[in-house]
C-alpha cells in the first residue's frame, strides 16, 4: 500500500504540475499580447517561446513535485539527475528561441526591400553572425553542464582543465583552416567590407551575398547558382563590391559604327528612350565619341540606375532601342568594312642564273638601288669607287 500511495502521490503531482505550466503559459501569454496589443513583436514572443518555456516550465515543475512528494531513497537520486540534465536542456533551448525572437526584432527595423539599404544590409549581416555565435556558445556551455553533472566528468575536466596548454596547442594545429574561417567570418561582421545582399563579382561571376556564416559565405550567382567560398576569401583576396557605399551604378553602352554617323542625332534619340523607361534614376545621361580610329567610330553611352539588376535591363533596353533606331532612321550609321580592288599586276619574269637583275628605273632606294644612293652612302661608309663599273 505505501508503494501504491507513492506512486498516486507521484501522479497527482505530476498532473497538478502539468495543469499549472498550462495555465501559467496562458496567463503569461495574455498579459503579453495585452501589453503589446498594437505591436507586432508579442505575437513573435509567443510564437518563438512557447513551445520551449512550457517545455522548460513543466520539467522544472515536475521536477519540484517530485521533490517534494517522492520518499528519499537511493533511487531518487538518479531522478535528480536526470531531471537536472532535462532542465539544462530546456533551458538551452529557451535561451536560442529568445535569442531568434531578439534577432527577429532586430531585423524587423532593417529591412533590405529598399533602394539604399546599406546599413539595413550591414546590422542583418552582424545580428547574423551574432546570432549564430550565441547559440553555438549556448549550446557548448549546456553541453559542458550536463557533462559536469555525472560524477566522473568532473574529475575528467580537472584533469582537461590542468592540461589546457597541450590541448590547446593540439586544437590549434588541427583546426587551423576552421579556426581561421571562424575568425575571418567574425572579421567579415564588422568590418562592413562584404554585407548580406550585396551585389559582387568573385571569381569573374556575378552574384549577390546570400548568407554569410562563422565559417563560409553563399554567393547567388545570376544564373541562380550558389557560390559558397570560405569566409577567407574575403579577407585574403581582391573582389568587386558594386554597393560597398550605396546601391547607385553608372554603366556604359557602346557602339561601333561608321563614320557617317551623326552623334547630335544619337544624343537626341538617347533622351527620347530615356524618357520612355522607369529604370534609368535621371542622374547620368551622357553619350560622347571616345575613339575613331580602325575604320569604325565608337560611341559611349553612360546611363545611372538605382541597382545593378535594375541597371542590366536599363543597358539592355538601350541598346535594343538604339540598335532599332539606327536600323529604322538612319542606316548609313551602320558599320560597313571597306576594301579597296586594284588591277592584279603582271608577272615579271625571274632573272636568268649568273645576270644581275636589271635596275628598275623607279627602284632607287636611300643608300642603294642607283647612284645617287650610293653617294649618299658614301656619306656614311666612304667614297665610291667610280671605276668598278669601266
């Protein structure tokens, strides 16, 4: 009977402790969506927390009714334990949900769907990393707390303890790469030099940063590929970074075409295509003559956007417009290759062996070919023996 009266006892705390986590989650939850009821980050408190504070509560509060209502015994003491460790790992994982809701607050106030998103782009990337560097570290300590609850370990991390200096020197030779690329990651944070969503060129690919992590970055290639590059890389060597101040570009536009080409027309014709497009921001518009040599005449066109896909399709539709207009009004712009025909000439007959091929009348040369070029030779190697040829 007495072991039958312990278990009810364990029972009845046991669903008393369950019916207190619920109501207490409850009540909990209403006070916060009460306090915050024309906000938006209680509802993203609740969402993130819910699951792990109940978890977390109803452990702790079983953990208590057994306390209070389980006889002392040798067996009891396993159930501590076991109840510690479950305890340390709800409230591991309570502490990363409020970390995400922390994040998710942060980042709610930077928002990157907007031109000049420069410093929304620069706080997303260190929340990022910083939020992925507290939940590895919550996740280290809850790990090294649940260890230390077993007798044995605690021996074991005095001795780990005493000899930290080889360990440490041990690690670091091993995980050199992985130690530098987390370090690396961290410098990436804030230095500000790459962000999340800027747009650059690695490895002659175009792209934007889609993730950066402790330990390697994810760049989205245009062609929806995904580069992914050790954080190294973007502290160890040179790359493009079309929006390290602001997400305005300048680009160009060029044409070859001939020489009859009339740039007055051109220029008037590029304000009438400008007009009809909402990609081009109306700061640059310029088109000039930078070369015309090879036959052909190059003209440049620089136009601005807010961003560099949005600048792709402004070059683009210029050029699909441009190369129209030329085609339409004024065709002799056209690039054309020139060639020049001459009469073939006749076939002149090789000398016959031992003659001396004669001296064509026009072939005079500088210092050979006649004798007036052999005196002006004489100028420089001596004078002309005059009587070689009697």
């Amino acid at each position: 009977m007495p072991i039958e009266r312990t278990w009810i006892a364990l029972a009845i705390a046991a669903v008393v402790a369950l019916v207190v986590a619920l109501v207490v989650t409850a009540v909990l939850a209403l006070i916060i969506r009460l306090v915050g009821r024309r906000r938006r980050w209680p509802g993203a408190l609740v969402k993130r927390a819910r699951v792990p504070f109940r978890v977390f509560l109803v452990v702790v509060l079983l953990w208590v009714a057994f306390t209070v209502s389980a006889p002392a015994g040798d067996w009891t003491a396993g159930i501590d334990q076991t109840f510690l460790i479950l305890t340390i790992a709800a409230g591991a994982w309570l502490v990363c949900a409020l970390a995400l809701f922390f994040e998710d607050v942060a980042l709610a106030r930077y928002t990157i769907d907007r031109p000049n998103n420069r410093i929304a782009r620069r706080m997303r990337t260190q929340v990022l990393i910083l939020r992925r560097l507290a939940m590895a570290v919550v996740i280290v300590l809850a790990i090294g707390a649940i260890l230390l609850t077993f007798p044995g370990a605690q021996a074991v991390g005095t001795s780990v303890l005493a000899s930290a200096g080889v360990v440490s020197i041990i690690a670091g030779l091993a995980a050199q790469s992985t130690l530098a690329n987390v370090f690396a990651g961290m410098q990436i944070a804030f230095s500000d030099a790459v962000r999340v969503d800027d747009v650059v060129i690695v490895e002659n690919e175009w792209g934007r940063i889609e993730e950066i992590t402790l330990t390697y970055v994810v760049v989205h290639i245009w062609d929806d590929r995904r580069m992914v590059l050790p954080s190294t890389y973007f502290t160890s060597k040179p790359f493009q970074n079309w929006t390290r101040r602001n997400s305005e570009l300048l680009g160009s536009v060029e044409f070859d075409l001939d020489w009859r080409v009339t740039p007055g027309e051109m220029r008037a014709e590029l304000e009438h295509i400008l007009a009809r497009t909402d990609l081009w921001d109306q700061r640059v518009s310029v088109l000039q003559v930078t070369d015309a040599v090879g036959g052909f005449v190059r003209v440049r066109i620089l136009v601005t956007a807010v961003d560099a896909p949005t600048l792709f399709d402004l070059r683009c539709f210029i050029r699909e417009e441009m190369v129209a207009w030329l085609y339409r009004a004024s065709p002799q712009s056209i690039p054309r290759t020139r060639v020049r025909m001459i009469d073939e000439e006749p076939d002149i007959a090789p000398p016959v062996s031992g003659e001396e091929p004669e001296a064509h009348p026009d072939a005079g040369g500088l210092f050979h070919g006649d004798r007036d070029a052999e005196g002006r030779a004489s100028m420089f190697t001596g004078p002309i023996d005059m009587t070689r040829d009697r």
